[in-house]
C-alpha cells in the first residue's frame, strides 16, 4: 500500500499530537523523555493547538536566551496574536514588536500579490486591544500598526535576538 506524500506525515503529526495532550492531561508526563534528558523543561501550553510548531518555538527560544543578554524580538503578522502570546511569554525580560495592519486587508491588495489571490479571510477579526490582552507581558509589548515595511520605520538601529515573520 502507497501513502499519498503528506498523508503519512500528517497521521503521524495529529496521533502524537494527541498522544502528548493527553498524557500531558491526564499524568502530567511527556511521552518523548529526551528534553527531560538533556535538561530542559517543557511548557505546557506547548501540547495545545500545534505541537511541533509551538514547540520549535520553545526550543529556539531556551538556544536563545541561553546564547544572547538582550535583544529585541518581533512578529511580522500578528494577527489575532496567538503566537505572539507565546513569543512574549518565553521572551520576558525582551521588547516584542508587534506589526501588522490589526485591521486586516481591503480587497485590492490581494490583488497585487498573486500568491494571496486565493485568500478568502481578509484577517479584519483583529484589533491591537484583544492581542494585547493576550500577552503576560504586555507592557513589553511595542506596537507597529500598519503597512509594512512602513512600520519599520525608525527601527533601522534596533537589534533583534527573534523575528517571526508570518507569509
């Protein structure tokens, strides 16, 4: 029997998915022992929505606060701020530069870049209020609202540890 490419890969991200939310749940245990071998304490909102993605994220983050004093970290495309929430939390001590429109897009700008012709969500459910009551820290949090890149503007002499950058 042939799997259709991505089919396998996808069965095996929702079962250990799954597999760590509940024994996450219910025994308060990570079935992989290896960060606990090497050390390092894992976060339990990392067994929620996304696992591998979340958890990239907690694993770049533990590399870089270890390695660099002080940086700024920033999410280009924040959107409703559900990742950002988790930028902020692993990075405490850091300034979080939030960009994005948090009005969504009008339609002709769809238009102009091909990749996004097929969109239908013109991501206007947003607003800087709800993502900022998302944050832990969210008197770390500078926000950029608008266009980018016009919403790096002055930010040229800032040095960055993180960027997300959502396309």
């Amino acid at each position: 029997m042939r799997f259709k490419p991505g089919i396998l890969a996808s069965f095996l991200h929702c079962l250990f998915t799954g597999i760590n939310r509940i024994s996450s749940k219910l025994f308060k245990i990570i079935i992989s022992p290896t960060m606990h071998a090497i050390g390092r304490p894992r976060e339990r909102w990392i067994y929620s929505y996304d696992y591998f993605r979340y958890s990239s994220l907690e694993l770049v983050a533990q590399e870089i606060n270890e390695k660099f004093s002080e940086g700024n970290v920033a999410e280009l495309g924040v959107y409703r701020g559900d990742f950002a929430q988790y930028i902020n939390q692993l990075f405490p001590n850091e300034k979080l530069y939030l960009v994005d429109t948090f009005r969504g897009f009008d339609k002709k700008n769809f238009e102009k870049e091909d990749n996004l012709s097929m969109v239908n969500d013109d991501f206007s459910n947003t607003s800087v209020s709800m993502v900022l009551k998302k944050m832990k820290y969210p008197e770390n949090c500078i926000v950029k609202q608008g266009f980018f890149p016009q919403t790096t503007i002055g930010l040229e002499n800032e040095e960055y540890i993180f960027v997300s950058i959502v396309v």
